[in-house]
C-alpha cells in the first residue's frame, strides 16, 4: 500500500472484506494507480469485491489521499470522482464502457 495512504484507512477497509476480496481489491487498485488497467477494468475487478459499505469507505479516503498528490495523479482522481459519483446516484452496477 502506498505510505501516503494512512494505514488506518486501509485496516478499516480490510476490517470489512473477507481475504479473497482484500487480494481482489488491492490488486485492482495497485494496477489502475499505475496506469495498467482503465476505470472500467477497475471497476469490474473492485466493486463485487467492495460492496456497498467498502465504496464509500475507497472514496472518502482515497479521495483524501488523492486531493493532495498534485498533478501526476489528477487523471485519476477525475476517474475517481466519476467512480464515486456513479456509486452515489446507483449507476455502478458495470463496468463502463
């Protein structure tokens, strides 16, 4: 997990998913801060393994973390954003696209 992000944010987080959907998330996550898949392979992979309890809590602390990382993550922080607002309003039930 990138040190940025606190370590409380991810024990909450993972407090909440069973092993398998832990592995599943952070993997998911891992790739798309690096750029190697799109939102929508992210959101494929992420939200079964998130359910709706782990949505909000990826949100408000991603969000948090991402708010302060300037330019180079701002591509994803738009991504994000959109993420969060489709679960917020119920239009993620697939990936887009």
């Amino acid at each position: 997990m990138p040190t940025a992000l606190s370590s409380a944010a991810k024990d909450a987080l993972f407090a909440r998913l069973e092993p398998a959907a832990r592995e599943t998330y952070w993997d998911a996550l891992s790739r798309f801060l690096r750029f190697e898949i799109d939102k929508g392979e992210f959101e494929r992979l992420a939200l079964p393994a998130l359910g709706a309890d782990g949505v909000a809590l990826h949100n408000s602390e991603l969000f948090r973390w991402t708010r302060h990382r300037g330019r180079a993550l701002s591509r994803h922080w738009r991504l994000l954003r959109r993420f969060a607002d489709d679960a917020a309003s119920g239009r993620s039930d697939g990936p887009a696209g």
